[in-house]
C-alpha cells in the first residue's frame, strides 16, 4: 500500500477538500468576520467599514 503525503489541500467548488488521493475530507468554507458588533467605539471609528470581513483582511479604527 503507497503513503500519499501531502501540506496543502485543495478547495473545490463543490465546497469539498481533497489533496488528490480520491480521500474527502469534508466541506471547506469561506472565513469571514462580522463586524456589526464594532459599529459604536467610544470616541472613534472604523475607517472603510464594511457589514463583513473576508479572512486576512484588516479592520482600521480611528479616534476621535
């Protein structure tokens, strides 16, 4: 029997992963962040706001 090693896995658009060995590995989906819960700092802002953040993006705040 072979090992299939992998790191990385791939996302299809079916939402499955799979590193292609024919294994599944479930459902993959997109990371996001509300930011609703962030609308009222005390004596600042968000700069750009935005309902929802993808992954790896960055909310920006700023005072008054």
């Amino acid at each position: 029997m072979e090992n299939f090693l992998t790191t990385s896995l791939q996302c299809y658009k079916n939402g499955l992963l799979n590193h292609g060995s024919g294994a599944k590995y479930g459902m993959c989906r997109e990371i996001t962040c509300d930011a609703m819960s962030y609308q009222n700092i005390r004596d600042g802002s968000i700069t750009d706001y935005k309902h929802v953040y993808q992954f790896k993006e960055v909310l920006k705040l700023k005072c008054d």
